[in-house]
C-alpha cells in the first residue's frame, strides 16, 4: 500500500452534530491499527453533552445517546475495510454505563469508601499540591507515573515531558513495558534504533512466513486473514508456527515447530549455525552492513547448534527441526513475526535477537518480503516508543543515559530539572510504592492490580500509598477502587490525536461523540496540573499542537551536532496547521521534508540501503545463548503456566465485556489443560480448579481442547473483581523480569491445578444487574437485556427456594414465582415472571453439568414467555430438539457450535468455505474459521465411525 493521502470525510477537533456525518478512525484494540468508519446516523445528539462536570444525575441521560455504527474503512492501508469481531462490536461499547463522569475523590484509597464527587478544581489542585508536596520533602524521584498503549501519542508525549524535564525524575513507565520492551530492546541491540524495518505489504511479498510466540488468529485476526487470504492466491507460501500451544493460528500452518517453553533461543541459535554451515551467509551484506558475527555464531555452536542437540533441548522431533531449518534456507523472501510468546520472558531480548541474527546472517532484511516483524499487542504502543514512554528512554527515540541527548532535549523543552538517570521500570515501580519509597503514583488508563504481576503485591502496594491518582473512563476497577483521586478521562470515541500501529503507521484517531459528563483528555489533564505545578510550556491550544512539537523535537539534532542520524523523523510532518492536522492521512515514518511542491511521503521499508542506526552505520550481530526462565517446575509446581488472550475478550474487559456477543465465545476464565495432567491433578473438565503458585491462587473452571501439551497450562488475563470472584490470572504469576528489557515472564510460572471442591454449582439469568447474596465463586456474563452468573458454594443449601428468592431479590407486586426441585438429586430450577415477561430464572445443581444456556437467553430477550416455554423452563430443557445454538463460534453473526455442527451433517458440508455459504459463519472477520475446519474434522469422524 502506498503513503497516499486519504482525507477524512468529516475531520474535526470535535465531535460532529452532523446527521449521517462519516468520520475516520482508528481501531482502539491491537496493533494492526485498522481503519473505520463512524456512521454517524443522527447527530450525537445534546445528551452527551455539557453534563455539569459534578452531576452524576445526568448518567442515565447520557446513556440515552445515540450510537454511531461502525464500519472499516476500505481506504486504510492498514486494514482495507476488514475488521475482526472485537472492532466489529465497538458501537456497542460506546453507552456509559459503568462510566466515570466527574472527578471524585476518598480520604482512604479502599473501595469500601464511597468516592464523593468534587470539582475539577479541587480534584486537581489536590493532585498538584500532593505531588509537589511529596516532591519538596522527599525528592522527585518520590512520585512517578504509570502509563498506557491506550493513551494516544499526544497524552504520551505530555506525560513524558512533565515527569522527565520538569518534575526531573524518570520515573514514568508503561503497561506496554508487559508486552514489547523486549521488542525495544532487542531493536537497539541490534539496529541502533527501535525499529521495525518491515511493514504488512512485506507478509503478501513473502515466500514463507513464521510466526513465534503469536497466536495471530486471535489477537491480530486482520492481519491473520491477509496471510490466510496469501496462502489461497499463492499456494506455494509457506507458514510455519513455533508456539508450545496448538492454537487456532496453527490451523493455517504448514509446520507446527511445537517447542518447549522457553527453548527458543536454542532453536535459533540452531538454524542460524546451519545456516552457517551450509554457507547460506550473505557474506557481501554482512562484510560491508554488520559487526559481530564471528562471536554470534559461536555462542551458537556453544548451545549445541547441530539438529540433533536442538531436537533434545527443544523436545522436538529431529525431522520437525530439520523441516523448519530447510524451509528457511531454501527461501529467500521470509519473513520472521514475533509477539508476546517471545518478548514476555525473563529472556526475551535474548529470544528477539537470536531471531534477528538469522536474517542479518543472510541478508534478509530491507528487502520486500523479508525481515524481523514485531507486531504489538496494543494500538498504540509504537506511538509511546516514539515519545519516550518507557522510564529508560527519551522522546524521539534518544538516549536517556546520553548527556548529549539529555542536553538536546531539555533545551528544546526548556525544562528546568531534566531526569539525569533512567527511572524505575514497571515491576520495580510497583516494589518501590510497596517499600515506601514513591509515595505518590498517577495510574492513567491502565488496571495493574489486574495485570501486573504479582498483582496482589501491586494491590497492597496501592494500598498504603500515600497518593493514588487515578485517570480512567471507569468509576470501578480494581485499581480504580484504590484511588484517593479520580480523574475522568475520554474514551474512544472522544479522543482526538494519533496512535502508530506496528508497521510505523502514524493515523488520526478522531472524535466523533461528545465528551459525556465532565470527561476531559489526558494531555488537558497533564497540562492542567503542570500549570498548577507552577511549570511553563503547557498552554497547548489543542492536540494538534503537541503532535507538532512531538514532529519538530524528531528533527532537533538528528544527525547534526555529533548526534547520530536517527531513524525516526517527522520532519514532513511539521507545521501542520489544525485543518491539516485534522486531515492527516494515514503515514508511515520516517516523513523526511517533501520535495517543494508535493506533500509528505512516508517510508514504507527500512534499511534498504544497508545503513543502520548505529553510529557506523552497521548493525550488530548479538551472541545469546540459550536460558531457561528465572523459575524452574518441581514436585511441588510441576505444571507451566502459561497467559494470554482469548479471541473475543480485550485486557481487563471494561469494553468487550458490556458486549453480549463478545461473551458467548469464552464466558468465564478457565484453565487449559492436557487430559492426563487433568487426571493427575484429580481435575476433571468442566468442574472449578485452584490454579496455585509461589505468588498466589485464582479460581477457574477446567477445560480442555486448546491444544496443550503436556506439563503445561493456559490461563487467559482478561477476568477481574468487576467479573469474576477470583480469577486474576496475574496474582499468580511470578515478578521475574528480563535482565535488559524488564518485561515479565508471563508465559513461565511454575504452579500447582487442586480440585475446588463446592456442594452446589447454579446459573441466573436476571434483569438485575447484582446479585442479592454472593456465592463462593462467581462469574458475571453480559446478555442482551439481562446478566448471567455462574455460581457455585460450599455451604449446602437447605431451602432451595427460599435461597432462590433471596438470590433474586423476588419483591415484584403480581410475579409468578415457576419452580421445580428434586430434593434426592439436589437439583432446583425456578423462574420470575412478571407481566408476562420472564425476569429471572436459575438452575441449581449438585453437578457442574447444567442445561444449555443459549435458548434461555433467547426466552430472557422475548417480550413475553409462552405457556409451554413455561415448562420447558422447569423441565431444563428446550420444546424442540434443535432449539439450542450451542456455545458461540461466529461472534460476528451470532452462529453457535450446534447450528454449524446441524448444518455440516443435514447439507454434507465439507469446507470452511460452504459452512459460510450456508450459514454466514466464518464470513466476516475470519477468527472462527480455524474453529469451523476443527468441527468440519469432528463431524466427519463420528459420521464415519
């Protein structure tokens, strides 16, 4: 795709009030950094706007608005109009429920005290006199701020010069320091620069395409598809997956390298000693572009670089190993994408630039179709990389341990007290708030107490902090819930700024709706209490100022004055006036300054011409060898655990989880497992398990079939207090760190899976949104119109009906109280009926095996309930065989397992492609397909049984 211009059908710095107005945006979810389209269908209308900024009254008001339909917008090069699920379903994300629409504030950071709502001005003047107190008695590197890949690159860039060149401390840190400073790091090490030097258009370019450590078919489905859509047009593509799981990615594969955890490095210190040793290197590139390589390839040969030893290590079958080795040698154009499964390791960097060597070994980069490719897990993580978001880095990509650098950037900034040293990266912040030594923390945008790990150790860090600030769309979570200040912040929806997806791709992200209540933007924020900080260089008159001097600051020094040239540069992107701002097209950098007459013209590759970003110019060879994670298993921990995502949930849920149809797919956390660890355990599927380690416990309902092998678990992030009892995935997972890079090991705790033994497991579906009385184990599921729960306890139930009363709080005048109950089986079923409608119902058991919950919902959506609907309420099962979808498999049309399972046996289905044909599923986004070939397997199997 080339760097075109594509003007905005409505650009604005604020919302449109226009009817059937289109407005281009950029997705808020992954890194591919799709575009879209908001249909505006009627004005946003006056009912998100100019809420008194202290009445929370007007709440419900503002949910009333109406909503813009989303679309994908077919001139982004990123995305040409495709979108997964998750982004499918945003307009369904955008009502303000559950939102934070005034500052509020406590006089204790506990959640058991209700925050009383006060004015901007004393919301901030709190927050700037409590740092500058705690800066004048203490010291600046007394306060900090932890950040996100949620902020757009304009809040990024005023947090990083408020803490950095005013406050003098680098103390501010980043959630994506969790899923890609190992990326960063390795870039460096290697290129001088943190810079991904391919861009997507190299994927279609590419004879073969490996994917390590990314299950791209659930967390970058867009991308996914373009590689899916490649092997149709060009069969002779390869893809090849090194990923311990057999995920849904694997579908796609044509090898599966299914590695031990944490042997990556082994396996490519292997291939690039074979390389080696069948004479595969370019030696003409790697003479005259690179240093290093005699030392790399003997830390290679150190590991045992023959096949065989690889085999061993890795615990992989020699033809598997010699397969993938052979692959890459004989292909010139490949291309290498790596995610979390690489970067969140206690060696991470190590694993990032054994990958890299290979392809500077043989010249594979800077070229179409070959080269290194981190992709990131949040839309704008590249965005903060740029500004310097990180507590080790300086904006536009210069040293913080530079005094050259250091120099450069405070007189640009006119900062007073510049940072002299780098800051206190995540893990070690939250250490530090814990010891007492920060006593004052700025959380914007992100849940560590769900996320980070050791995450209970986070929480009671919090929780004898003396000053939490907290700015967030949410009243409540989990982190939230230990604020002393609560700032209200824009949404999606409402921002107005840029974010840079992970081929460069800098592109507008554009407000369409109004802010609701008294929600102001981060960087207004950040300003405001600089300002009260009694610091100059705030008064930005609007976002497109700071993207400007975000712009001019990438040109100051870069390769002049004894600075080495840097990569990063926006230099055609400087002076934009507002309208231009406003209509900047999507652009990759580096922007060098037009030719006089032409607009800006982006970079689509790097390093085509061999010149790196070290001073030389060559890029560095780095000799890593291989190193098993901080924290082995042992009789007590046999079991790795192992987290990530599922495919339809993101991060802690405040968005996908107001959304029905994102819940279908995965509705409550599990723990993944290989059957004869499960029987090993005393663990069996569907029933609750402890999941258990050196640093903590959760709770989650066991399952198997996502491709575990064995010795391993999958537990996914997502769940948290807003909706489950105990299932935060991060309490139990250790706080070792990578020795450069400080990203966490996420994907290696050793624990322990026990039974969680209960007497009763139950399920409501309520129009209530809370429960009456809790449960040992809880699950909370969004439904259309109503919520679902998953239950379960340990104290026998007595009274089954009059604990279902009490549950459902039944006081409705005139309800019709339906109920059944087989007191030798211990099994209950009751329904409310008021008016005709079905209110609630629930299904208590002694067994986990309770009826299926989709035709329920379906009963819980109608307006009025049948009489014989009555009885199959109490009977648990549906009138009409066929009436139950089963669980979702197609989120984006609703299709569930037993609809397609029905459609491949009744129409002789025997490919994705009729399955959609037939039934839509597999249709849009593409994320199911992979789940639709394993049913298409499944069905024909029993059929020829």
């Amino acid at each position: 795709m080339s760097n075109a211009a594509v003007i905005p059908l409505v650009s604005a710095t604020s919302p449109v009030d226009v009817p059937h107005a289109t407005v281009r945006t950029t997705c808020p979810y992954c890194g591919v950094g799709c575009g879209m389209e908001a249909v505006c269908v009627t004005a946003p209308g006056d009912a998100r706007r100019g809420a008194p900024e202290h009445a929370p009254e007007n709440k419900q008001q503002n949910a009333q608005a109406a909503m813009p339909e989303i679309h994908g917008d077919a001139l982004h090069p990123a995305n040409a109009g495709r979108l997964c699920v998750k982004g499918a379903a945003l307009g369904e994300t955008l009502g303000l429920e559950g939102r934070l629409l005034a500052p509020a504030m406590r006089t204790r950071g506990d959640a058991k005290e209700t925050p009383r709502t006060v004015s901007w001005d004393t919301a901030l003047d709190a927050v700037a006199q409590g740092f500058r107190a705690v800066i004048a008695e203490h010291g600046p590197d007394a306060v900090a701020f932890y950040v996100s890949g949620q902020l757009l690159t304009e809040d990024y860039y005023v947090a990083n010069k408020l803490m950095k060149g005013f406050i003098g401390s680098a103390n501010i840190d980043t959630n994506s320091r969790l899923c890609m400073s190992s990326a960063v790091a390795g870039h460096k090490r290697a290129f001088g620069e943190d810079v991904v030097p391919v861009c997507y258009d190299d994927l279609e370019a590419a004879d073969l395409i490996v994917l390590v450590g990314s299950n791209a078919a659930w967390c970058h489905p867009v991308l996914f598809q373009r590689i899916a859509r490649l092997k149709e047009q060009r069969p002779a593509v390869r893809v090849v997956v090194v990923d311990p799981r057999h995920t849904a990615t694997c579908e796609l594969a044509d090898l599966h390298v299914a590695l031990k955890p944490g042997s990556d490095v082994w396996l490519f210190n292997g291939l690039l000693s074979y390389l080696a040793d069948r004479g595969l290197t370019d030696r003409s590139f790697v003479g005259a572009h690179t240093h290093g390589v005699a030392e790399a390839l003997v830390a290679a040969a150190a590991d045992g670089g023959d096949i065989e030893s690889v085999a061993r290590t890795c615990k992989l079958a020699v033809q598997t190993v010699q397969r993938f080795y052979e692959m890459f040698a004989a292909t010139g154009r490949v291309v290498t994408v790596f995610s979390q499964g690489v970067n969140q390791s206690s060696s991470g960097t190590d694993k990032v630039n054994s990958i890299i060597n290979c392809h500077l070994l043989t010249g594979r980069i800077g070229k179409p179709g070959a080269g290194p490719f981190s992709i990131t897990g949040q839309p704008n993580a590249m965005g903060g990389r740029e500004v310097g978001g990180l507590a080790n880095m300086l904006a536009a990509h210069l040293e913080l341990d530079n005094a050259a650098h250091r120099a450069l950037v405070q007189d640009f900034w006119g900062a007073p007290c510049m940072a002299v040293q780098p800051g206190l990266k995540a893990v070690p912040l939250f250490e530090a708030i814990e010891a007492g030594r920060v006593k004052a923390v700025w959380i914007m945008g992100t849940n560590p107490v769900v996320s980070m790990p050791e995450a209970d150790r986070v929480r009671a860090a919090l929780a004898r902090c003396e000053l939490v600030v907290v700015s967030d769309v949410m009243a409540r979570t989990d982190t939230a819930d230990l604020a002393h200040v609560l700032l209200p912040a824009l949404a999606w929806g409402e921002k107005d700024g840029t974010v840079t997806n992970s081929e460069r791709r800098i592109s507008r992200q554009r407000p369409f709706l109004p802010p609701p209540g008294a929600a102001r933007a981060d960087w207004d924020l950040l300003c405001d209490v600089a300002r009260r900080m009694g610091y100059r260089g705030f008064d930005y008159p609007g976002p497109h100022a700071i993207f400007d001097e975000h712009a001019r600051l990438s040109t100051v020094g870069n390769g002049t004055g004894g600075v080495a040239p840097r990569q990063f540069n926006l230099a055609g992107l400087t002076g934009l006036s507002r309208a231009a701002y406003d209509a900047l097209a999507p652009i990759q950098w580096p922007v060098p300054c037009p030719a006089t007459g032409t607009g800006p013209t982006g970079t689509v590759r790097l390093y085509a011409d061999g010149r790196f970003s070290h001073a030389d110019g060559r890029a560095r060879f780095v000799p890593v060898r291989g190193c098993w994670p901080a924290h082995g298993i042992d009789n007590d921990y046999p079991l790795v655990l192992n987290t990530g995502r599922v495919r339809d949930h993101w991060h802690t849920m405040t968005r996908t989880g107001k959304v029905p149809r994102l819940a279908g797919h995965t509705s409550e956390a599990a723990v993944d497992m290989h059957p004869h660890d499960a029987l090993l355990c005393g663990v069996r599927e569907g029933e609750l398990a402890r999941v258990r380690s050196r640093w903590g416990a959760m709770v989650a309902r066991v399952r198997h079939g996502g491709g575990m092998p064995r010795g391993s678990v999958f537990v996914p992030i997502h769940w948290n207090a807003q909706f489950a009892s105990d299932a935060r995935v991060g309490a139990v997972v250790n706080a070792a760190v990578d020795a450069v890079s400080g990203e966490p090991e996420f994907k290696h705790t050793p624990v322990q899976v026990e039974p969680f033994p209960v007497s009763w497991h139950a399920f409501v579906l309520t129009r209530t949104q809370e429960l009456a009385t809790p449960a040992t184990y809880w699950t909370r599921i969004q439904g259309r119109q109503f919520v679902r729960y998953e239950l379960a306890g340990r104290e026998a139930i007595a009274d089954a009906g009059a604990w279902a009363r009490a549950l459902l709080d039944v006081k409705a005048a005139g309800a019709d109280w339906l109920e059944y109950e087989d007191a030798t089986a211990g099994v209950y079923r009751a329904a409310c009926v008021v008016a005709g409608r079905l209110e609630a119902c629930v299904f208590l058991s002694p067994r986990p095996d309770l009826p299926a919950r989709t035709w329920l919902s379906v009963l819980m959506e109608n307006d009025a309930l049948a009489t014989p609907e009555r009885a199959s309420l109490l009977a648990g099962e549906p009138l009409e065989a066929g009436t139950d979808t089963g669980q979702i498999v197609c989120a984006c049309f609703g299709v569930g397992r037993e609809t397609i399972c029905r459609a491949i046996r009744q129409h002789g289905l025997s490919t994705t492609a009729q399955v959609t044909a037939c039934i839509k599923a597999g249709g849009n986004c593409g994320s199911c397909v992979p789940e639709i070939g394993a049913l298409l397997l499944a069905c024909h199997a029993v059929q020829a049984a």
